[in-house]
C-alpha cells in the first residue's frame, strides 16, 4: 500500500509540473499577442489568436498587470479592452521617437541599407548612388563600429562588422 501512495505523489508533482508549464505558455502567449499588437484588444480577440480559456485570460491579464506594475511598460484595461502600453512616466520617449528623432535619419538608414545589400562596396559608388553627404553616413557609421573601411586604391571598401549584425540582431550569414 505504501508504494501505491508513493507513485500517487509522483503523479501529481508531474501533473503539477505540466500545470505550471502549460500556465507559464499561456502567459507567456498573451504577454506576446499584446506586445505585438500595439493596440485594444478584446478578450474575444485574444481568446481566438492565443487559444487561452476566457476564464484563465482574465487571470493571465492581471497576473500581467501586477508583472508590469513597476516597470517601463503596463498592461492596460480600458473597458474590457486590454492592451500593453509604454507606461506614462515615459511616454516622452516614444513621442520623441514619434516625432523623427530616431537614431538614424532616413538618408542614413537608405545609405545603410544600400552598404548592407551591395557589401562589399567601394565608397565611392555609395557617393554616386547617395551623393556628397553619404560622406557623413558613412564615418558615422565607422565611429559607430557597424562598418568596416579599408584602403583600395583612391577609395575604400566598406564591408559590415559584426558590430552591425550584433546592433540590429541579424545573422551574418542571412541571405548568404
């Protein structure tokens, strides 16, 4: 009878076990439908795109709320409506990244873009596609350590480092 007992607990740690698991993939679930969304959802809405029992979404949903209570960002109800939001002490930050002040302007995001396909390529075919300021791009780039200059001939050839696929999370080897 003892053994009996035993093999009993052992079943239900396991079955905890898969409880907590599958609890932490749902939470997990919601948590990314609501990142990504960027906008109200209805639980209707997260119930069809998570697959998560409507009765355990509204727990999850204010499990993240708690999670999120202190932090950067905040899980917000709004009339059953759920979204994830930049928490209001920082929105300054979005709205100055809402306003173009983003780190690179949109001339030196094409020139980076440009260096990133045709790599390896000389500067000075960077300055006939881009003209005279990709200059500025490209030694901003170099102090940043996303590109890579060489000497060759009366120009130079630029080539990504791995600083530039470490910075924007690429694998070197992508497309390759």
């Amino acid at each position: 009878m003892a053994s009996f007992s035993i093999k009993m607990d052992i079943s239900k740690e396991s079955m905890d076990e898969i409880d907590n698991a599958s609890e932490l993939e749902n939470l997990k679930k919601v948590e990314a439908a609501l990142f990504v969304s960027g906008r109200f959802m209805t639980m209707q809405e997260l119930v069809a795109l998570t697959d998560v029992n409507p009765i355990l979404l509204k727990k999850i949903l204010e499990d993240l709320q708690d999670k999120y209570k202190d932090s950067g960002v905040e899980v917000v109800n709004n009339d059953s409506l759920w979204k994830m939001d930049v928490s209001q002490n920082y929105s300054y930050l979005v709205n100055k990244l809402a306003t173009g002040e983003a780190e690179f302007s949109k001339a030196e995001q094409e020139t980076l873009a440009i260096i990133a396909y045709k790599q390896p390529i000389k500067q000075s075919i960077i300055i006939k596609i881009r003209g005279n300021k990709a200059y500025d791009h490209v030694k901003k780039f170099v102090d940043m350590g996303l590109i890579i200059k060489k000497k060759q001939g009366h120009t130079y050839e630029i080539n990504l480092s791995d600083s530039f696929h470490d910075y924007f999370h690429v694998d070197s080897h992508e497309g390759n």
